[in-house]
C-alpha cells in the first residue's frame, strides 16, 4: 500500500508518543510504502531542524536516513500540477501522489483534507487511516 504522509504526520510519528507514532511500526514491517520526493524530503529535514525539536541538523538527517528511508520509495513528480491550494506548499504531496500511484495522503492539514478524494486518491486523517488498516489483516 502506497502511502504519502504529509511533514506534521511524520514529524509527529517520529518525534512524539500517541496515534501517530503507530505509523512507524506500520512502515517499518513493509505493511504501507511510505512514498517521498525531494521537495517532501526537503520539507521533513526543514522541519526537524527547527529549534523547538532540539535536533541539529546532522540528527534530522540521522532520523529519516535511519527510520524513513530505508523503507520509503523515492519519487520523481511528473510536474507541477495546477491545483487550486489554498496553500501552494500542498501541492508537493498532491504531486507525488499522483506520480507514485499513491492510495492515500495522510494529513492532519485542513486544506488538504477539504479536497479529499482528489484524482482517485483517499486524502485522511491519522485515526482514519489507522482504522482502515484496522480492517485489512494481511500485509501490503
């Protein structure tokens, strides 16, 4: 199951304990494909850097390199696709959900969740998505 995972839902599944956090078994036992492009990359090194995770950024790096990669498929988008985001720094998910054939976008961002489906992708929340892997007992 190929999943795009926005930069709160990651962050928070590798930084912190609770609902979120159950995603990183999730990925890491090869249940779900986590699906990455370098701007998605980019943005999660950005945003682990930020002074409040107290991670320099030689451990943010560490972090995906270690927990994500590994287990995560690199995806180049096709192009710039002209989506009407409120926030133009959506459309990086939209992308490589598109391009990586993508199932769902996992996100907590309103914006994104108002557009759900978008071109045949589930866009949904954490507990949302959790719950329909609930429902499917066998491996991805």
């Amino acid at each position: 199951m190929r999943v795009v995972l926005d930069t709160n839902t990651l962050v928070s599944a590798l930084l912190f304990r609770g609902t979120t956090s159950r995603l990183v078994p999730v990925w890491q036992s090869g249940r779900i494909i986590p699906l990455v492009s370098r701007p998605i990359l980019d943005e999660y090194l950005r945003v682990l850097s930020y002074p409040k995770f107290h991670l320099t950024a030689e451990e943010a790096w560490a972090i995906i390199a270690e927990d994500v990669l590994p287990f995560a498929e690199t995806v180049r988008p096709a192009g710039r696709l002209s989506v009407p985001c409120r926030d133009p720094g959506d459309r990086k998910f939209l992308e490589c959900a598109i391009s990586g054939r993508s199932r769902y976008l996992v996100t907590g961002d309103k914006d994104l969740l108002e557009m759900n489906p978008y071109r045949g992708i589930t866009i949904l929340t954490v507990g949302e998505f959790l719950e329909i892997l609930g429902r499917k007992q066998v491996s991805f």
